[in-house]
C-alpha cells in the first residue's frame, strides 16, 4: 500500500522548493493575456485594479525589499494557502462520501 501521508509531504515540500526558489527565475515576458491585448493595440485601456496596493500584489510580498525573497516568500504563500484550502475541502469531501456508505 502507498502512504499517502509520504506522498503528499513530498509533493508539498517539493512545491515548496519550486515556489520559493525557482519561481524567481521565471520569464518576466508578459503573459497571454497582456501579450495579446499589446498586439492588438488595447493595452493602454488598461487600468490598476483595486488590489494593486494588496500585501501579495504582482506576484511579490509587499515591505520586502529584496525583490528575490519577496518572490520567493509570495510563492510560499501561494503554495501553502492553495494546500490549506484544497486540504479542507478535501477532509469535507471525504466526510460526506463516508456519511453517505
């Protein structure tokens, strides 16, 4: 039988690692998105959305001053509040499917 605990502990500590180190490195070319509203000229209708002055805005930690660990600590973040929520809704789940047997 797989542990599962094992398996999931890797996979987090492994996106932990991704999110938080390797992030930094990547592309700083625009994404689809913006790429596409450059080539055909709407871009400049653009505006700053409401959370632009958040905490996590622009993928980086806001009050860090050096840009490689406010990446790295906003990665972190992600990848933790993306298990914590995924891990609730997932014990709900499992829950409701045992309360149904």
């Amino acid at each position: 039988m797989v542990n599962h605990r094992k398996f999931l502990l890797t996979g987090l500590l492994i996106s932990l690692f991704l999110a938080g180190v390797v992030s930094f490195y990547a592309s700083s070319s625009p994404d689809g998105l913006e790429k596409v509203a450059s080539e055909i000229g709407f871009i400049d209708k653009a505006k700053v959305h409401t959370n632009s002055e958040s905490t996590l805005a622009d993928y980086k930690v806001t009050g860090i001053s050096n840009e490689r660990a406010s990446v790295g600590f906003a990665g972190v973040i992600g990848v933790i509040g993306t298990a914590l929520v995924g891990g609730i809704l997932f014990q709900l789940i499992a829950r409701k499917s045992k309360v149904r047997k």
